[in-house]
C-alpha cells in the first residue's frame, strides 16, 4: 500500500516537535524571546566541551574562536544581503544602539528625531546623550499613521540623526525603511543619519540591508531567529563608517605593532567589538539560523507569519471588548489589542487576562506604552493554537464583562 507524502501541516508539526518549549505551552512570545530548540542548545553545549578540550586559553583554541566568529559573520551578512566587513557582533539591540549613538561626531545644538514607538533602553541612552552633549531630541508620533510623512514634518534643520524602529514594537506597524532613507539623506541643510532597530524585524522579515540604503541596524538572534541570548549585530553602512568612532574599546577591535602596542582601529565593523565573549552563542546563533531555514525560506516564513497574525487580528475585532491597536490587516507577526468599555482601555483586565491565560498554558504579555497586550504568530504557530487562544480570551472576556456585568 503506498503511502502519502508529508503534508506542510505534518511537515510543522514534525518539525515543531524540536522546540522543548512549544511542547509545554501555547506560545505568543517571540518578539520578547523566541523559544530554543534542542539542536541549538545541544551545539552550545558542543561548543564548550570542544572548546575546553582544546584547553580555553591556547593557540588551538584562539584558531577555533577565530574560525567559528567568521562563520557566523558570513551566516549573518548572508541573511542580511550585506558584506561581512560591515557587521560587529554585539550582544543585543541595545549596544548596537548605544555603539550608533555615542559614536557619532556631535556638536552642542543637533537635533535627534524618535518615533514614538522607541524601546525605552534607546529613548534613556538618548536622553542621557543630550545631557551630556547639549543636544536636542523630540518625538514624532508614528503610531497608525503614515510614517514617511510625519517624519518629513517633524526633521528640523538641526537634525542630525533619526532613530526608528523597522517594525514598532508596541504596534507591529512595518516602516517604509528605504523611502525613510532616502528622505532622510536628501534632508537639507544637512543629511540625517538613520539609526534603526532592528530588533522585530530581523528573523521575521525578508531583509537586504544594502537596498534600504540605511546608515545603522542594530538586532538581535534571540527573537524572530530563535537564537540564544546575549548575541546580536549591529551593520555599519560603509558609507558612514568614517563618521563613526568607537566609545568601548578593547583588544579585538585593535590593532597592535610588535610590541603589543596599539596603533589604531580594525578597518572593518571588529572595530566596536571589545573583549572576551561567549563564543559557545556563536554555534548556538548558526544552529538556530540553520533551523529556521529547515522549514522554509525567508520568504515563505514571513508569508505564514502574516497569514496566522492576520487570522488572529480578524478574530480578536469580533469580539466587542477587544479593540486591536492595527486599523488595518497586519504586516508583521505582533498583534497588539486592548480590553476596555466603550474604547477605554483598562490595565487592571489585561493583567487579569495574561494571568489567567497563563494559567492555562497560554503566553503571551502586558506592554506600557500604550498599555495594551501582543500576541507575536511565528511560522512555528499553529492555526489551532491561535484558535484556542481567542476561544480563550472570549471565554475569560464573557465571564468577567457580561457575567459579572464589570461595566
């Protein structure tokens, strides 16, 4: 009797059967964290056995570190559509972030332009940059509305920098990255440098860093990509690298005469990279990569992602007291919403809903600003699990606001 071939529903669940976490819980979480798979967590732990094998400190193992960094900048500028000497390995969005900002040639009076959609940890070390350097910052609202026109509306002649993210993180609104650019560079009196980050995008979307035409990226491994923390990137365009000066600054990113003694910067992105690291995260961030693809292309991902989060955000608005920040379909895979009466959110029920949720094996979490809960569909997300979490959240909604009459 012959037998059928896999279906893409059996192909899912087979390869889902990797991932320890997803056997435990219904997870909603991948713009926080993205859950590891075995394969991953096994290549570190490779990692380190042959690492420690070789003796930590020695010639052999200073070869093997060596090799096994310029495997993953070559994995990473693969993924990103960029060169390899454009790339410093970091430790998350946030360095990268910081390694833009306080790099940068400033003069007491410039202008920096956020949206207002920025991670908190970017918006602190803005703030403290101004202090310390007599700049000037102001936010510009993005949220639902046309991004590349509010930016134009709010550049001043003094702005020098815009620091956006490709994909907000409290709305999953997609930015026109490149036409952002474009306007940004053509800025007059003076161009404006553009600082993104990257941290919702990468591992999610498609991405060709060079064909956005920006001057900064700054992401990370362990959200969209499924990688290990404590290891992200940061691409450097080669047109603004001469603009961009280290701020830490240790023996990898050196060079040294034969004394040892420094003589200058690497002539590439190792320049903003520092010291001694957890290179184990090396193997763990290519194994993670490698997982990813296993299943389909970039491409294909993105395009599943977008058709589950679409499911999700269609059915949350029928549900009368959820309101979904989006107006519109999504275009990424984070779905934000609120729970409130009469379009008045109300905190105290969305931490009642992640907890109770919780309870129930479901994952997903609170964000402040504006006070609202994201559910993030990756590839991995089943169509049953998004089901199961809207029955859910209208059994919990029913109970507490037609049950109880809340309101």
């Amino acid at each position: 009797m012959a037998t059928s071939a896999p279906t893409d529903s059996d192909r899912l669940l087979e390869h889902r059967q990797g991932f320890p976490a997803l056997a435990q819980h219904h997870y909603f979480n991948y713009g926080g964290q993205g859950p590891m798979a075995t394969a991953t967590l096994e290549s570190m732990a490779a990692a380190h056995r042959h690492l420690q094998s070789l003796g930590p400190f020695s010639t052999a193992a200073n070869r093997w570190i060596g090799a096994q960094a310029a495997a993953i900048r070559q994995g990473l500028a693969a993924e990103l559509g960029v060169g390899v000497d454009s790339l410093s390995l970091t430790e998350d969005v946030t360095v990268g972030c910081n390694i833009a900002l306080w790099g940068l040639p400033w003069r007491p009076g410039d202008h920096i332009l956020l949206s207002d959609s920025e991670h908190p940890g970017v918006v602190a070390a803005v703030q403290e940059l101004c202090r310390r350097y007599q700049l000037d910052y102001t936010i510009c609202p993005l949220q639902g509305g046309d991004g590349l026109a509010a930016i134009a509306a709010h550049l001043q002649p003094r702005t020098r920098l815009l620091v956006i993210s490709h994909v907000l993180w409290n709305t999953g609104q997609v930015l026109p990255l490149a036409a952002i650019a474009d306007l940004c560079h053509q800025h007059r009196p003076q161009p404006v440098w553009v600082l993104v980050d990257g941290a919702q995008a990468v591992g999610m979307l498609p991405l060709n860093l060079e064909q956005l035409g920006v001057d900064f990226y700054a992401f990370t491994g362990h959200k969209w990509w499924c990688g290990p923390a404590g290891l992200g990137g940061l691409y450097v365009n080669p047109a603004a690298l001469a603009d961009l000066r280290p701020t830490f600054i240790g023996w990898r990113g050196i060079t040294t005469d034969g004394a040892a003694n420094p003589t200058g910067w690497l002539p590439n992105g190792q320049r903003f990279e520092v010291a001694t690291s957890d290179y184990s995260l090396y193997a763990g961030l290519a194994t993670a990569i490698a997982t990813q693809h296993q299943w389909g292309t970039p491409e294909q991902r993105y395009q599943r992602i977008r058709h589950l989060s679409q499911q999700l955000w269609t059915a949350l608005g029928q549900i009368p007291q959820v309101s979904c920040l989006s107006p519109t379909p999504p275009e990424s895979g984070l779905v934000s919403f609120q729970l409130g009466h009469r379009g008045k959110p109300d905190p105290a029920w969305h931490r009642h809903l992640v907890e109770q949720l919780e309870d129930r094996g479901l994952l997903l979490r609170i964000l402040l600003s504006p006070h609202c809960l994201r559910a993030c569909t990756h590839y991995l997300t089943l169509e049953s699990e998004v089901a199961h979490l809207v029955e859910c959240i209208q059994a919990i909604v029913i109970k507490q606001f037609v049950t109880k009459r809340t309101y």
